[in-house]
C-alpha cells in the first residue's frame, strides 16, 4: 500500500507523522513523507521517502488571528500546491494531520480515501461535554450540565463561523460545500488521557500515542544519587516561558538532580547538579522520578508511557486542556502561572507522594488497550 502522510513543520504534528510512516514502512507498506523543510533530512535519515510540504509559507492576504481562516483557507491553497506530486505519486491512501487538512482536500480532489491524523486526545465538540480546552470535567448533576450546555452555546457561534469558512475553502478549489469527513479518524493517545463521551464518532479509532526519538544522542545526566528531575521545555509557540530557568532556580538546593531536554540551543551556564541538551528524551525518562512539561500531548504522553509522573506548566492552544485530564487522573501536577515558589513545591509533592507514580504507571497500562494504527489505514484504503 503506497500512502502519502501530510503533516506540517511543528514538532507536536511532524514527528507523530514520521511515527506512523515508520510503523506503516515496518509493515511493508511503502509510505512517503509530506512535511516542513526542517523534518526531510531526520525523516530520510531514518530511512523513510520525505518530500517538501508545498504551501507552507504564509501568504499575505493570510489571517493569523482568525484560527478558522488560517485552517481553511491556507489547507485549500497547500491542497492546491500538493495536488501534482500526489497526483504523480498515485497513493492507495492519504494520511493528513488535523492541522493540516490541505492533504485531505487533495486526496479528495483527487478521490483517494484519505485518514486524519490527530496526534492528541479527541477535540471535536462532544454534546456531554464542556468545550475542549476549558480544562473542566464534565458538569455533574442539572447545574453540571447545565453548566456544560451554556458554555458550549457560548462557542457555538465560533464553530460554525469555522464550518463556513471551511465550505468556502472547500467550493474555492471545486469540491462541494459539506464536507464527508475522512474514512477513519487515528486518535495517537493513551485512553487515560481521553475522556468517555455519549457521541463517539463513527470510525474514530484510538491508536496510541506516536512517538519517535529525532536522535539517536544520549545524554548524560548529572553525577549524584539525587532524585533525577527531566525538564522539557516546550516546543509550541504557546507554551510558557522561561520554564527552564525558573526551574533551575526553584530546584536549587533541593537535593534533586536536573536534565533538560532540548531541541534549541541549551544554556552553557548551568550549575553541576545540571545538564542540558539533545538527547533521547526515552533514555533520560528511565532514570527520571518526575517530569517537568509544558503538557504539550507528544511529551507528556512519552512520560506517562514510561510511569513517570509530571509537574505540568500549560502555555496556550490544548496544554490547559491535557494538564487538567493528567491532573485529574491523579499522575501530575498542575503550575499556573509558573512561580519559582509554586514550582519547587509541586516537584517535590510528586516526588513524596508515591501515588502519583502508581497513577502514571495505571496510564501506561491503558495503551494495552488501542488499536493498531496500520490496520486501521488498511482497512481503510481497502474500503473504497
């Protein structure tokens, strides 16, 4: 089976792209990559066929402020840029990431079945359920879900100025107006960190999380029998500032040993109880008693997965969203805003507490309970 993966440049997307293409090439499938300049040579690296993802650059008239415009609109133009290389390339199916939806319309337009990929729990609007993103679970009782239905008539508006905006991108590049959907939706979580829901969609299949390590570099952590604390600053736009360095401080005589994984250029002036750098973030998590995130999905996911608790620092976009479901499931704690004061007390509760350890490890018991992400594209291609 020949599959085409779309994904664009932001790490939280493309490395759970290159994740997929690795277990669909392992399964004898002959996948190709579609993704920002700065994935091609790790991707080609590891062995997988990556092309440059046409479109990506933004374009004048585009609107960074309007989330629906920036969606819509720039995924018919990348639909548009991508249409001849998949054309020539003729898949049996396309994979594209939820936020780039321009590889969906071009499988469309070019009437191949195609998949979404959302590297993260389920966000689509649920009617048992607050709006995704508000951090709160489900009301309880008539003021619960009274609650719960005011807050989602209160974003209703925002979703069909979405819905619209996406049925003019659609009828810009000749497709119709109501959009069919994908034939099957990759949820790449760990059922511990989605929520039960009354109205699952139909061909939505949970899969776990997709990680893959961009190195193969290791990373020594400091000398000492301290506890050792991995520090993974986050990559989105909209995380929080500063973590490292408020971290650094906070620990400070604390006893505790510091590691921080990064794929920018690490500080030199670090003390000797801490280091900094590129390194496999699965071999530093071995050793680790506690992981400070922003709770971006891909690193907290990977702590989970390795029984480690977090001390969680959301930023913006779904990191509020993910530090409440992690909070709530009793394996991390929650910093906002982040204070040295606040951070220092919630590393060293979850290193005391052993029951967020036992919560983490309950979360990674929870990925023996997904579907495979291959089948799924394969029954898929194969429905058509």
């Amino acid at each position: 089976m020949r599959v085409a993966v779309v994904a664009g440049p932001d790490p939280g997307h493309a490395i759970p792209a290159i994740a997929l293409c690795l277990k669909l090439l392992a399964a004898g499938d002959d996948p190709v990559l579609f993704t920002g300049d700065r994935w091609l040579g790790p991707a080609r690296a590891a062995g997988l066929s990556a092309r440059r993802l046409k479109g990506l650059a933004p374009r004048p008239e585009d609107d960074d402020l309007d989330a629906g415009a920036r969606i819509h609109s720039r995924a018919a133009y990348i639909s548009t840029e991508i249409l001849p290389d998949l054309s020539a390339m003729l898949p049996d199916l396309v994979v594209s990431d939820i936020l780039t939806a321009g590889g969906g319309m071009a499988a469309e337009r070019l009437d191949v079945p195609w998949v979404e990929l959302s590297p993260h729990p389920l966000y689509a609007p649920s009617k048992g359920l607050p709006p995704i993103g508000s951090g709160l679970e489900p009301g309880v009782g008539a003021r619960g879900r009274l609650r719960d239905a005011l807050m989602r008539a209160a974003t209703a508006r925002s979703i069909k100025q979405g819905l619209r905006q996406r049925a003019q991108a659609r009828v810009g590049v000749g497709l119709p107006a109501e959009d069919p959907g994908p034939a099957a939706r990759l949820i790449a979580t760990l059922p511990a960190l989605e929520v039960p829901r009354p109205d699952w969609p139909e061909h939505t299949h949970v899969v776990g999380p997709l990680l893959w390590e961009p190195t193969a570099d290791l990373l020594d952590p400091p000398p000492g029998d301290g506890p050792l604390v991995m520090i993974a600053p986050s990559t989105a736009h909209t995380g929080a500032e500063g973590m490292l360095e408020t971290a650094l401080s906070a620990l400070d005589g604390t006893g505790v040993r510091v590691v921080a994984s990064m794929l920018d250029t690490p500080p030199t002036d670090l003390p000797s109880w801490a280091r900094a750098g590129l390194g496999r973030q699965d071999a530093l998590l071995a050793d680790a008693s506690v992981a400070v995130c922003g709770g971006g999905h891909g690193m907290l996911a990977k702590a989970l997965l390795a029984g480690v608790p977090a001390v969680t620092v959301p930023g913006g976009g779904d990191q509020w969203e993910l530090a409440n479901r992690a909070a709530r499931q009793g394996s991390a704690r929650l910093v906002r805003p982040l204070t040295a004061d606040a951070l220092r007390e919630s590393v060293l509760r979850v290193l005391d507490d052993p029951a967020f350890a036992e919560s983490a490890r309950t979360a990674a018991a929870s990925a023996g309970d997904v579907e495979d992400p291959v089948a799924v594209c394969r029954a898929a291609a194969a429905a058509r």
